[in-house]
C-alpha cells in the first residue's frame, strides 16, 4: 500500500533543506525474529514512499536502511518478544507538530508491515524523530 | 552477578513513561577484539537488570542490543585498544542527577564482564545517555 | 594523503575533555554499492588522522567504526545512488564554528576516498556532528 500525501505544507520562506544531499536518515533496527509481511527492501520503499508524501524532503534524499539485529534482549523475562526501533533524523528548524507527523507517517508505515508471531508475541514499533544541527552539518556530493 | 536496586525513586506524579512499549533502548557497540567474561547476550541480560533496577523503567520495555564492530580505528598509532560504547536512549524529563546514574549503572554493568586482553591491551567502556524528544515519540503494539 | 593540522585552539582553560577515554566517536555507515580508493580500515585510519589535526583530541581516544549497509533504499526511484552519512560524537561545550570545521574536516577525508561509479551514480557524503552531554558520561578503563 503507498502511503498518502498527507498535505504538510513545506515553508518555501524558510531555508529547510541545505540543499540536495541534505536529508532525511532513516535507520529502521529489526530484532531478527521480527515478522513481516514484505521485504526489508520493501519496507524501507513504503517508509520513503510515506517521508516524501509529507512534502517535507526531495526524492533523491530520503536515505533509509534496516539494520537486523541478532544478539538482542528485551526486559528480563523469558518471554518471545521483537521490537523494531527507527530512528528518523532530520535537518532543524520544522515545528513539533511537522516532527511528530513524520514520526506517525514511518511509525504507520512499519506497524502495517509487521506481523506478530504465531504464537502470543508482541512486537514494540517505536518511531524516535532527532534533529539534526543545521549549523555544524556537512555534505557534498561525488559524481553523478 | 545480579544488579543491586538502586532505589532511585520513580516519581509516579510525572508521566515518565509513555506507555507500553516506551523505551529505553541501550545499543551496546563492542570492537570485535573485546574480550568478555560472558555472552554478549549475558551481557545485555545483566545490562537490562541493571536498568530493571533503577525503578525507571517497566521490565518488558527495556530493549537492548549488541553490535560488534569488525572494521573499527582507535587513534593512529599501531597499538591493541579496544572499546566498548554504550548508547542509552530515554525519553525526556528526568533529572539529570537520574540520567547520570542509569549511565553509570549501565557502565558499570559492562565494566565488570570485560577483561583486559592477554596483553598490556587497555579497553575503554564509555556510556552516553540521550534523551529521545517525548513530544514526537511514536510507538505502536503489534499483537500480544 | 594525510590530514594538515588545522589549527583549531585547544581552550586549556576549558575542561573539555572528561579525562582519559572520553571521546570523539565517529560511526562512518557505507551503502555497501559505495566504491572507495582505498580500504574501509584506511578511510578510518585518515578520518583518524583528520580529527587528530584539529588539535582538540587525545589520539587514543579517537574512536571510529565503519558499517556497511546492505539494505538500504534512496528515494523511490529506480536510480542507482550511494551514500556515505557520517556520525562524530563529542562531548559538549564545543562552539560551533569548532564543531562545523571538525565535521567538514570528516566530510573531507571520507570525499577524498569515494569516487563514483563507473556509471552516472551520485554518492552522498554527509556528517553530522552530535553533542553529548559531559554531565551524565560515563567512563571507565580496564587494564593497559
């Protein structure tokens, strides 16, 4: 399913992007006995697909990856558990209210791609949005 | 070794957590060459009773993860270092007297299932606690 | 080529450092179509080097990682593209102009190693540079 263009206005008058290269960072870590119902690669296209619906970022910059993770713990029981943590970094300067959006937009787009176990596990999906500091950022493209 | 409670208090007037399936999340990185007294995942065992101990924390939320580095650099000069860095992440509103002790319970959870190498080999343990901004925190319960 | 000494004013005045071990840490994520001139082991080694010249760092404690990514995705087209996103952590009280010269001494030393594909593939090479709070770090040295 493509997500939706949510409508977010992008403020032409405000410098967001520091031009091509710029952002988002999408790291996505699955514990391995996470469950889904596509890809992992299918799955970082769903949370592009949903970043560039929000009208915040250029195509060409939404730079995304899943990291599986096979040596993890969670809590201190011995319960069958799995979590999937994104973190999703972008550039300073949008109101918390366009960060909290982002954040729900990846948050949904993951959650519709999980599936529980067969058994009575539960899987955490959590979505922590960090902006990153505009003033001390640095980029450059090679070739192309 | 079992951590010890802490007894720092969990100020149940503030809304510290946001629910099932908050946090925190402790990313362990460890340099291929660390030498341990244990699993990795006995570490993240004792790591998590650590965090379990505070009293900040529900036991099915804490989720951690080893991350061994195979291609890693520690200075420039040709010497066997190795290290350890710890990343814990919470949400924000604690005091900064509670952040600093969950950094060091966790130091030390790990300080003491690391050895030194056969050698005069030193190896650095540092844990940098972050807050995840509580304000755009998503998070979602698949199943259970 | 090795990296020239910037320069940069170490305050001695300034307790910026937190003792022995303290910091930078610098995480180098590759999308594993990246071709470099030379070894992951070899960026890190003048990253390294770069990060010693700005004068603000002990060289032992100069910690750095590559990690390659296998899954990745930028944007939504089907473009061949690359990235390189750089992560340099210090402890904070730093200005910012010290902060963006030691990012874009990174952003240099990782350019320099990256050349594009054969085809018209773009590579992006980004740094962020992240505060972290000297307040609530914990560190501890085992052996040497």
């Amino acid at each position: 399913m493509r997500a939706r263009r949510t409508g977010m206005p992008y403020d032409a008058g405000f410098p967001l992007s520091t031009g091509p290269g710029s952002m988002p960072h999408l790291v996505i870590e699955l514990t391995e006995n996470t469950r889904l119902t596509c890809s992992q690669e299918e799955l970082l296209d769903e949370a592009n697909a949903a970043l560039l619906s929000s009208g915040q970022f250029q195509e060409p910059d939404i730079k995304s990856r899943c990291v599986t993770l096979s040596t993890y713990r969670q809590g201190t029981e011995n319960v069958d558990r799995a979590f999937v943590h994104a973190t999703l970094q972008i550039l300073d300067g949008r109101e918390q209210a366009v960060r909290k959006e982002l954040g729900q937009l990846v948050c949904n787009a993951i959650s519709e791609m999980v599936r529980p176990g067969a058994s009575a596990q539960s899987v955490q999906v959590s979505v922590n949005v960090v902006e990153m500091e505009r003033a001390t950022y640095s980029k450059q493209i090679i070739g192309g």
